[in-house]
C-alpha cells in the first residue's frame, strides 16, 4: 500500500524517516453509466445551467455557495494561501495506555513504517512500542498536541 505521507518520528536526539500508510483498504465499488441499447459508456458535459451551452475547460471556476443562487469565486491562490503548512515530522510526547485515548481517534487506522535508511533505528524504537497496545501521544510540529495510535 502507498504512504499517504513522508517524514520523521523523532524522540530526544532521535531521528527516524518513516512512512504512514492506511491499515484498512476501503471496499468500495464504482460503476459506470452505460447507454442501455449498446451499453458504451455516457460522457458527462459542463453545461451552464443558465443558457445550457456547453463550457469549456477554461471558462470554469470554483465556487462556494454562501446563500441560496449566491456564490464566491475561489481562485488556486486563495486555496495556497489557505493551505496550512504541512509538517514532515511527528514528535513523541509521551506513551500512554490505549483506554487513555478519545475513541474517535480511531474511526481511520494509520500504522508507520520506517523508510528506507530507517529500518535500524526504527528497530531501536523504545520498549513502550512493544506492549500490546502501542500507543503515543504525539504532534505534528505545525499541528495542535492529539494523541495518535500507533
């Protein structure tokens, strides 16, 4: 499976390049629309819904709807200037025990997996790591302190 992110587990002195990767695969089917007589596939169209001409590509923008027929254009700059920065390291605060952790921390399961060149020093990881439930509290450096499974 992919990494969903690239970085370090650091603790003390500690450096460690590891990768997360989700520990569940979604099952999730996705169907075509077909035109029943020859069953080939139905393309989908832009079309303005005030003329009902078709728009190209590059007469399209983004847009929130902020009340009912109002919208704000959001341009690519707006969503960069948005972003929040995003960190390339997870820092152990401490070890805790699984029970001590909100549940809805949960809902989606993420393990870590040391990238190459951090297989040795992952390996070193402390005994806290061990224990049959695994369990940190940790922060992104650009994020709030949230308690993380292992």
């Amino acid at each position: 499976m992919a990494a969903i992110w690239k970085g370090s587990l650091t603790f003390g002195l500690v450096n460690i390049p590891v990768e997360l990767k989700t520990a569940v695969r979604a099952d999730h089917i996705s169907f075509r629309l077909l035109h029943e007589q020859d069953l080939s596939p139905v393309k989908y169209e832009r079309v303005c819904s005030a003329d009902g001409e078709t728009v190209p590509w590059n007469e399209i923008v983004k847009g929130y709807e902020y009340e009912k027929g109002k919208f704000v254009v959001i341009t690519d700059e707006d969503f960069k200037t948005a972003a929040l920065e995003q960190s390339k390291t997870i820092d152990i605060l401490d070890f805790v025990k699984q029970d001590e952790i909100d549940p809805r921390y949960f809902e989606t399961p993420y393990y870590l997996v040391p990238a190459k060149g951090g297989e040795k020093p992952y390996a070193l990881l402390p005994k806290p790591f061990a224990a049959p439930d695994p369990s940190v509290s940790a922060r992104s450096s650009s994020a709030r302190p949230s308690t993380l499974p292992e």
